[in-house]
C-alpha cells in the first residue's frame, strides 16, 4: 500500500505527467510545454531532475520548419516506476494452489519456484562471498539488503521488500526468497520477516552448512 500511495502522488506531479507523456511517445520540450501548459524553461527543469535520476534520456534531433529540437524518450529504468501485474497474478496462483492443494504443497511450490530461479554458487566460495551473493540476490529483485552479524549468524535485513505486494496478502511468499537465497549463496537460510510493517521488512537467519547438513539445505521450521 505504501508504494502505491508513492506512485500515486508522483503520477499526479508534474514530473509523473512528464514521465506518462514520454511513455506514450518521445516529445520536444516544446511539445511537452504545450501538452502541460508550462513554459519551455519549466519544462527542461524536470527533464533535467528527470534525466539526472536516470528515468528519461535524448531520444536525437527533430529538424522541422525551425531550428532542430531535441526530443526525450524515457530510459529502460524508468518502467520499473510503472504497476506491474505480477504481483497479483502471483497471488492469484498461490492462492489457487492453497485452495486446491492445501497448505503443504503450496510452501513447497514456492520454496522449488525460488530454488529454479537461483544460479548455485561454486563450492570453493568463501563465506564472506556467500553473503555478498546474498545481499546481490535480494538488491537484483529490487530490494535492499545488508548482512548483519548476530549472536553468532548473519542476519540478511532488507529496507525494501521486493515482493512486498505479494507477502501482504500471502506471507508464504517470503518461502520463495528462502529458497532462492538457500540455493543462490549454499548458506542454510531461515525466513525471520516482519510481516505485519508496512510495507513488509525482509530478513533472513544465514548460517554456513553444518552437522552434516549439506551446503544449501534449509533450517527445519517446525512448521
């Protein structure tokens, strides 16, 4: 809910109205000053803050009648500010397993789902490269994670849920990130998420394979 109330407002401000023009084709400041009522300097400011953040970039020249304009088109990074339907078709499957296959195989549904997205670390890594793979892992999903020594362990916290729409509904979702860390990093890996902030904060108990226990394999979670 959080980050659909920030979409929201920022698509109601005069550099998201910029951000949807230049979605639907590339514009001239002169054509983007028309189509807002602005002044031709108003709206080189937000192209300037625009191109800055890295959301919009020179598309090349326009030759008309007058002098050549430049025309702006957004860059690939800026469809990540646009809703996506993934996180409701997500729900919709998990919950349509749920209710066709129970609770069971719904946590291992997901749990193999995020075990075939990872790519499995080589087995000389040292520790310490295993939990930068962890932190990379949760950032390429589009969270925010750091690694914090515990009581003997790491903590994987994230400032950003990368699934944060999912898990409100779902919290079983977080099963996928655990798996898929288990397998990216060959670190046992146990999901600690506060579910209940808003949005949803990650964190991963991360302990190196031991007992016998094979690189990769997963906490028991008394479930």
């Amino acid at each position: 809910m959080a980050r659909q109330r920030w979409d929201q407002r920022f698509f109601a401000s005069t550099r998201g109205r910029v951000v949807m023009l230049l979605r639907r084709s590339a514009h001239t400041v002169n054509e983007l000053a028309g189509e807002l009522e602005l002044t031709d300097n108003a709206v080189r400011a937000h192209l300037t803050t625009l191109e800055r953040d890295g959301l919009v970039q020179q598309e090349g020249l326009r030759r008309g009648a007058g002098k050549p304009s430049y025309a702006y088109e957004l860059s690939p990074a800026a469809e990540a500010l646009f809703p996506k339907a993934y996180a409701s078709v997500l729900t919709a499957v998990v919950d349509v397993v749920r209710e066709k296959r129970g609770e069971d195989e719904t946590r291992q549904m997901l749990r193999s789902a995020g075990a075939r997205l990872a790519d499995p670390p080589a087995e000389d890594v040292s520790v310490d490269d295993r939990l930068v793979l962890a932190v990379q892992t949760i950032d390429s999903l589009g969270g925010l994670a750091e690694v914090q020594r515990e009581n003997g362990h790491y903590l994987l916290r994230g400032r950003a849920c990368p699934l944060a729409d999912v898990v409100s509904q779902s919290p079983d979702a977080c099963l996928l990130a655990e798996s898929l860390l288990a397998a990216s990093t060959g670190l046992r890996v146990c999901e600690r998420c506060d579910h209940e902030s808003d949005p949803p904060r990650c964190c991963f108990e991360l302990r190196t394979a031991s007992n016998g226990q094979q690189s990769g394999q997963q906490d028991e979670r008394g479930e």
